[in-house]
C-alpha cells in the first residue's frame, strides 16, 4: 500500500475510481486499433489469454448471481467480448497470411491440442462451431426471446400488482416506486438480452468464415507467392487457422454458455451452485435408486467393471452421508440470506432469546395486546426472518403507513403461534378477541380476476379475505401464465398483510385509545400550543376529543390534520360538548378530504339522494342527548326504508359507482349509524361538507310510494 501511495500520491484511491470510469473509451479504443493497426505476435498472446479470462469471468458471475436481471451490462459486455474477439480475428488473420507465425498461443492449439494433425483439428473445430452455434446460442437465443415477450406482456400484471400492496398499505411509496422500477429493470434486461443473443449467433457465423478464409487465402500464398508444396502449405495453413478458430471458438462458446445459463435460470434467487446442490444431490432416494441401477449396470457382459463399481460406490457413500449434510447446508443458506455476523444485532438477539425467560410480574399477565395476529404452525416461517420471513418488516410498514396516511398510532402488533388453529390457518384478534380469520397457502401465489378474464387457472379455488373475491391458489410454474392472462397475482404473505391492514382500517375507531389521544395532543403542544390550551380543559376534557376522533376514523377520516379539526371544534365549543354534534363540525373543516374521497374519474361525486319527504320524516325521528345523537323510526316504515336503498344502491354498484348518499347535516350522522349495519360501503355525507369547486351528479332518488311512507315516527 506504501509503495502504492508513494506511486500515486495519498489520494491514490481517488485517482484509482476516476481510472476505472475511463476503462470502457479505453478498451473499446483498443479493439479499434487491433482492427487497423499490426500486432506483433508476443501481443497477440497476451490479448488471446485476456479474451479467454474474460469469458470465464462472465460465466463465473453469472454462476454466483442472484437474479438475471441483477447484471444489467451483460448485453453491453456480451457487444465488447465479441467485438474483442473478432478484432483478434483479424489481428490473427494478418500475422498468418503474412508471416505464417502467430504467436505460441495459436500455434500449441495447433500443434499440442490436435497433436499437428490437421484433420483431425479440422473435425474439433467444426463439432465446437456446430455445439456452440446449433445447440447452444440457438436455444439461448430462443430462451431470451420468450423471456422477453413473456416479461413485457406480465407487465401489466406486476403493475396492478404492485398497485394493490400500495393500496392496501403493504408497502409505501417509496418501496412501489422501488418495485416498479425493478419490473421496468427486468422488461428492459430481457428485451437486451433478445438483441444481445444476436450478436453471440453472428459471432459464430463470423468465426466459421474467418477460419474458411484463412485456410484458403494460406493456401493460396503459401503455394503461389512462397513456393511451398501443396502439403506443406496445406498443413502449415490450416494448422494455423484451426489453431486461431480454437482459440476464438473456446471463448465463444464459454461466452454462449454464459449466456444460456443467465437466461435459464429463471426462478434460481440464490447462489447457483448451492441451488442446484440442494436441488440435485439432496433427493436421497433418487442417489440410493442411481447407486442401484449403477451396480447392475457393471454386471452387464461387455461394461467395464471398474467405473461403474467406482461410481456405484461413491454415489451409495453420498446418499448415505448427505442426509447428515443437510442440516448444515440449510444453514449455510439461511446464513447467505440474511448476512449476519457474530457480533450483529442479529446474533446478540438470537443468544438472547435462547437464555432462560427471567420470571415476569404476575401483573404482567394483566397486559392485553390491542392488535395481535396469531399463525397455525405452517405459517410460524413468515415471521422467522432467518428463514427469509418478511411478514415483521411488513407489519412494521402498516403501522408507518398508518400514521402518514390517517394519523393514527397503530399499537405495537404482537405475532404469535397457536397451535390450536389448522397449518396454515391465522386469525386476527382486537383486544384479546377475534375480529377475523383466513387461511394462505405459503410458498403459493393467490391470481385474482382483476381484468374479468375468462380463462380458468390451475390451482385452488379461494376467496380472497377482505372482499370474498373468487380467487385461485397457483405455483410459481402458473404464475407468469395468470399475469400474462391478467390476472392480480399476489404472494401469501401480501394476502395476510393486506387482510390485516384492512381489518385495522375497518376497527381503528376501536384501537384508538385515550391514552393514543393524549400522546397526540402532547405531540401537537410543541407547535399549536394556542388551540390546545384555549380548548383543553376549558371547554372539553381528552375524553370529549377521543369521542369526536373515533367518529371520524369510523367513517374512514384521516386525523392526521389534527390542528384544522381542532380549531373547527373550538369555535363551536363554547356551544355544545356533544361529541356527535362537534364531529360534524369537525367533518366541515375535512371537506376536501371527503371530496377528494369519493369524487370520479369525471370530475363529479356520484350521490343518491332523500326523497324531501323521506328526509322530513327522519329529521322528525332524530333524537339528541347530551353526548349523541339517534335516530328512532317506527319499525315497518324503517324495514321498507331500508329496502328502498337496497333497490338505489344496488342499481349505483351494478353501474360501476361507489354508493354515496347526500343528505342534510342535521340527519346525517344518525342516518349513518342506522344504515351502516346493513349497508357497510354506503358512505354518507352532508351537503356542508361538499366544497362549491366540487360538482353533484345524482344517480337516484331514495323514494317509496306514498302509500307505504305511513306514519314514519315511533309511538
């Protein structure tokens, strides 16, 4: 490192990072001047030694690669290579045509490899040019063109994918962002990779040619120009021209190896060797039943005894040792996956839980965990993040998602096992009770119907938990074909989580406590202190704005403009502490949330509406108390009042339209409670609550004959 520093200065590592920006101009300078310029022999050798490494280099990355697409500029690389050697080609081509000599590299591949019988290195080069260019570069070739039409046509698919997991708070912005770059990364490599195959089956017409033409231009000068016989010329030319096309084909077919193995290797998402170790060698069966067959076979009259009794053992010692290995090269991956060390947060916490509990405070037994989700022992790996579990990180992103998005702290969420629930059952529990359950298929891919196709995938019949869609269980083998077919393709693992972002969404009026409250309103001390102090405790106490929060949050509100909401209900206040009443006004100063909510692609919010008749009799049915509001209606008038709405709402879903009823402000909340039991997506708004810039289009009237409107009031 001294004599480094003395060399280059102390900011040799500087200079070091700006040296290896330049190296590409350089090269490709480089194989431009082995194109015009004559290479003398020693050279020749150094560039023929450096092309065959940086084959090899190629095909060992791509061996230790984790996904196809993580090497970007391999189509790049694979221009350079070929480029490189087929400037060698020609440098070659030039020293043999005129001085019959081309270094010692071409000349032992002539010589030492083929053993200077021409004949016979003419049949290895035509078997390495027929290997390398009918089976090899033509099915890589074919392999990157499906890819690449199967990747930009499942496109959509992934999109809309990764659309849902944004919704449904799985993931934020930033991880989308991340992940449809990531899609777009793929399409881009797999559409490179199609161009790029190209080049790999040219450079083996290329090569066949240039050999053709070596020998017989050698051929030509050795007998007309130098005088040679017709053998010596023969053998002197075509030893160094097989000699060349080895030496250039060698590379070529390291390189359309390479190739091949990036494109095929498809669903391989670790280190490719130990993949294919665990794949191959650890069926133990298989190797017994191979160690069988292998020990008849050298009984056959004619076999040679000795491989195959050497074979049939070492294959028996390994299907009898490996089932101890396994365990350790389970290890081993799980290591590789999560890159932990000793000395990590990882391990310390690993040693921690594997010493003895210390013994709790009986009162801890008191403590109820607000959210909890418990998993059927077929499940306990999602949340084992040394088993590449991602379920805790994505829990995590919930509660982020949470409180940027309603202002709600959602409690910390306890995972757990119960052995009581089926394998691959969970459930999810509010308060020590169960508000849910479901059941996902790990390892499986759940394909909803997203786009109404027709077709019928292979796989398990399910509903999808949060809204009852039909849905299928499939294997990663039928995935590509659903996206392809546009259907929504989701992991089991994104299925739960988003089950359990919806069930908090849906209860979060419940998991709101007090306490959350006055973690909020101290939070919100240090920068609107003059809201706070002028409304608590004069006029209201926490538990009066814990009420007004829940009725928001139960409607679906965020809360995160906390300030807005509590300067709207400071100034009615001094008025009334009826919590119904001071949400109401709350929900004014959320205007254009609300609007934004429900308005239309068009630009419109689409409504159903009271019949003023029908709106008469429930402002004459609502009931006030010094903390709510109610409504109370005569039995037979409310049964006919809600199939009245069930015939509107009906009509609003068939049309492609979320049902959202408009009503006075006076009447809203109590007709909301009264119809949400029944209607759980109807959502109610008040015309105060609608800004002016925000237009009404009304789909229906809620009406009923006059006949059946009756006497509307409880007696």
């Amino acid at each position: 490192m001294m004599i480094i520093e003395q060399l280059l200065g102390k900011d040799y590592r500087k200079k070091l990072v700006y040296g290896l920006d330049i190296w590409l101009p350089l090269a490709l300078f480089g194989i431009v001047m082995f194109l015009i310029l004559p290479m003398p022999a020693f050279l020749l050798d150094g560039a023929l030694a450096l092309s065959i490494a940086i084959s090899l280099l190629m095909l060992l990355v791509i061996l230790y690669l984790k996904e196809s697409a993580d090497f970007t500029g391999f189509p790049t690389m694979l221009l350079i290579a070929t480029l490189f050697r087929l400037s060698l080609n020609v440098a070659s081509t030039r020293l043999i045509l005129l001085d019959g000599y081309a270094g010692n590299i071409i000349e032992a591949f002539g010589n030492f490899v083929v053993k200077g019988n021409f004949i016979v290195g003419l049949v290895v080069f035509i078997i390495l040019v027929l290997v390398n260019f009918i089976v090899i570069t033509k099915g890589a070739g074919r392999i990157a063109e499906v890819a690449a039409r199967f990747t930009l046509d499942a496109m959509p698919g992934k999109q809309m994918a990764i659309d849902a997991e944004l919704n449904a708070g799985v993931i934020d912005e930033i991880q989308a962002r991340e992940k449809r770059k990531k899609v777009e990364g793929e399409a881009d490599f797999y559409g490179a990779m199609d161009g790029a195959s190209k080049f790999v089956r040219g450079d083996a017409i290329a090569g066949i040619l240039i050999t053709i033409i070596n020998v017989i231009g050698g051929f030509g000068i050795g007998i007309f120009q130098r005088q040679m016989s017709v053998m010596d010329a023969l053998e002197l030319y075509t030893l160094l021209s097989i000699g060349d096309g080895l030496v250039s084909q060698i590379p070529a077919l390291i390189t359309s190896a390479a190739t091949g193995i990036l494109v095929t290797r498809a669903t391989a998402k670790n280190n490719l060797g130990r993949e294919l170790t665990g794949q191959l060698f650890f069926s133990f069966k298989a190797i017994w039943i191979l160690a069988a067959m292998l020990g008849v076979m050298m009984f056959i009259p004619g076999f040679p005894f000795l491989p195959f009794f050497t074979l049939a053992v070492l294959f028996g010692l390994a299907a009898w040792y490996l089932p101890r290995l396994k365990d350790s090269f389970q290890s081993v991956l799980v290591e590789d996956a999560t890159s932990k060390t000793p000395g990590s947060p990882q391990a310390k916490g690993a040693k921690a839980n594997n010493a003895a509990p210390a013994e709790q405070p009986i009162e801890q037994l008191l403590k109820l965990d607000p959210i909890q989700v418990e998993l059927g022992f077929g499940l306990v790996h999602l949340a084992d993040e040394s088993k590449n579990g991602d379920l805790l990180p994505r829990i995590t992103g919930i509660r982020k998602n949470f409180a940027r998005d309603m202002g709600l702290i959602v409690p910390p969420i306890k995972v757990k096992d119960n052995l009581q629930l089926q394998a691959n059952d969970y459930r999810l529990l509010l308060k020590g009770e169960e508000r849910t359950k479901g059941q996902i298929q790990p390892g499986q891919w759940m394909a909803m119907n997203a786009t109404d196709s027709k077709e019928i995938l292979k796989g398990i019949p399910t509903k999808e938990p949060v809204y009852q869609l039909p849905a299928t269980w499939i294997t990663a083998v039928e995935k590509k074909n659903a996206e392809l077919k546009g259907f929504t393709v989701v992991d089991a693992t994104t299925v739960l989580v988003t089950h359990l972002s919806e069930t908090i969404k849906r209860n979060a009026a419940e998991i709101l406590s007090r306490q959350d409250v006055q973690h909020l309103l101290d939070h919100l001390q240090d920068t609107h202190s003059a809201v706070i102090n002028e409304l608590i405790p004069a006029h209201l106490t926490v538990g009066h704005i814990h009420r007004i929060l829940q009725n928001l949050l139960a409607e679906g509100l965020s809360i995160r403009n906390l300030p807005e909401i509590l300067e709207r209900i400071s100034d009615m206040a001094p008025h009334t502490k009826n919590p119904d009443e001071l949400s109401e006004q709350a929900r004014q100063a959320l205007s254009n949330a609300i609007a934004k909510q429900w308005k239309g692609e068009d630009g419109y919010i689409h409504t159903l509406s009271l019949d003023p008749e029908i709106e008469r009799a429930i402002s004459e049915g609502i009931r006030k108390s010094a903390t709510e509001v109610a409504l109370v209606l005569e039995p037979n008038f409310a049964w006919k009042l809600v199939d009245a709405f069930s015939v509107a709402i009906q009509k609003m879903t068939a049309s492609g339209f979320h049902p959202v009823l408009v009503c006075g402000p006076q009447i809203r909340i109590a007709l909301y409670r009264f119809l949400k039991s029944t209607f759980s997506d109807l959502a109610v708004i008040g015309f105060t609550e609608i800004p002016n810039s925000v237009p009404l289009k009304n789909f229906a009237v809620v009406n009923m004959p006059d006949a059946e409107k009756g006497n509307p009031l409880a007696t």
